[in-house]
C-alpha cells in the first residue's frame, strides 16, 4: 500500500522504522549498563562490595549529592616511615606499604567503614554514610583495636628487617558536610569538617600502638572499651586543648559479644 500523493511505500517502511526502534531500544540499554558500571566502580573504591551491591541495588541517585551527617573518623599512619623510606630502596618501600594497605584494607571491609584515601602510609576512613549505622562510633573503635592489634604481629616481621615502624591511630565522632570532591574525569568520595581534622591531628599525636580519642567520642563507646586519660593535647587549628585519651582494649564483656 502506498501513500497518497505520497509515492512512499508505508509497508516497505516498517521492517526499516522496526530496526531504529530496537536500536535507540539497544542504545538505551548499553548507556545503562554502561552507567551501572561505572557507578560501581566508583563504589568499589570506597566501600566493602556487600555495601556497594546494596546501594547499587536499591538505585539511589542521590548517592553522591551534597549532605550533612553525623560520622566517626578514623586516621592512621606508620609511625617511622619517613626515616625508613629514606634508608631503603623505593621498591622496598612499595613493597611493605602494599602489605600494610591490604592488610588495613581486609579490617576496612570487614566493619564496613568507607575508605576517603590512601596518602603513602596514611590512611582516611569514615563511618555512617553512605550507609547509615546506629553503631558508627563502635564499629570504627571496634576497626582501629583489630588494625592496632594486626600492625604489632606486622611489627614483629618489621623489626626482624630492621624497620623500627609502628602504628598510629586518631578516633573522632562529629558532623561533616560528605559528597564528591574533585573535578570532572577526577572525583573522589570525601567528607569535610572539623572532626575530620581532628582525628587527624590525634593521630599525628598518637604513639606507636595508641588509639586516641577526645572526651566526646568515648562519651558514645565508654561501654564498649576501656580507655586511659593523657595530658591535654594543644592542636594546630583548635583554639582550646584537647582532653585525649588513649583506646587500650575492648572491655571484658564486650570483648565476647
């Protein structure tokens, strides 16, 4: 059948309009797939993949959008690890820094805390968000005894190798604003405020071996570890001293929930 006035063929068209349809239909669905990919790459490096499916799952696009919330911050570093770089070839160097993530890496997922970054031997990790917990504060005071207690058995090997290295680690509760911080092509996911500043200069403080806490965060774990008082702490960019205390184990009890 032909159109009028038209001189088209209307029946010779539809096998041709068919195929556009099934490919902006094919299209579609390789920019989604396309789409799920790179949302859970993004994920992946950041979170434990059990997180990562969960949030991909249930589809949320507001993931990576600007927000306030309440978080816990851990920080850590090697404590020695600037004058070991110095004495050792880069090789060697690279070689312990890639036990060491992966080993605070595997305690990172386990107690599903979200990873901002990796800086040489310093290590950024949040907890509550993207996914929320009512634990936050014990679950990363839970991450940072395992990590301390793991980097003494690393200590062992270390110092058989001559390497005088030992871990550091500061623990802060707080509101931070959390979202993507970068530029295009370039993104990371990351939080921004005071507590995030704070746990890093407790544990640039910090001992080789300790854990510490100012008297706000352990007000919300004081049930769950047991804790000792130090001296005030004067730290660069906070007008007034830091009651500090240092995180020594978890208490009996808790110790066998």
């Amino acid at each position: 059948m032909k159109a009028l006035g038209a001189g088209v063929d209307v029946d010779a068209m539809k096998p041709f309009e068919s195929l556009q349809d099934w490919n902006r239909t094919l299209i579609n669905k390789v920019s989604q797939q396309m789409d799920l990919i790179e949302r859970m790459s993004r994920l992946r490096r950041y979170l434990s993949p059990q997180i990562a499916e969960t949030i991909l799952q249930s589809g949320d696009a507001d993931l990576f959008k600007s927000h306030r919330r309440e978080i816990t911050v851990v920080f850590l570093d090697l404590r020695g690890f600037t004058a070991f770089s110095d004495a050792v070839e880069p090789e060697e160097a690279l070689e312990l820094l890639r036990t060491y993530h992966a080993e605070m890496g595997k305690l990172i997922f386990k107690f599903d805390g979200t990873l901002e970054r990796f800086a040489g031997d310093g290590i950024m990790v949040f907890f509550n968000d993207p996914i929320p917990y009512d634990d936050h504060a014990e679950r990363a005071a839970r991450m940072a005894l395992e990590m301390r207690d793991r980097a003494k058995e690393l200590r062992v090997g270390w110092l058989k190798k001559g390497y005088d290295l030992d871990l550091g680690l500061g623990l802060a509760a707080g509101y931070a604003a959390l979202g993507n911080i970068g530029f295009a092509g370039r993104l990371d996911y990351g939080a921004i405020g005071s507590v995030t500043n704070l746990a890093s200069r407790l544990c640039g403080e910090a001992k080789g071996g300790q854990i510490l806490t100012n008297q706000k965060t352990l007000s919300k774990i004081e049930h769950l570890v047991e804790a000792e008082p130090i001296e005030e702490l004067h730290l660069k960019g906070f007008a007034r001293p830091v009651s500090a205390f240092n995180i020594m184990n978890l208490q009996q009890r808790a110790g066998h929930a």
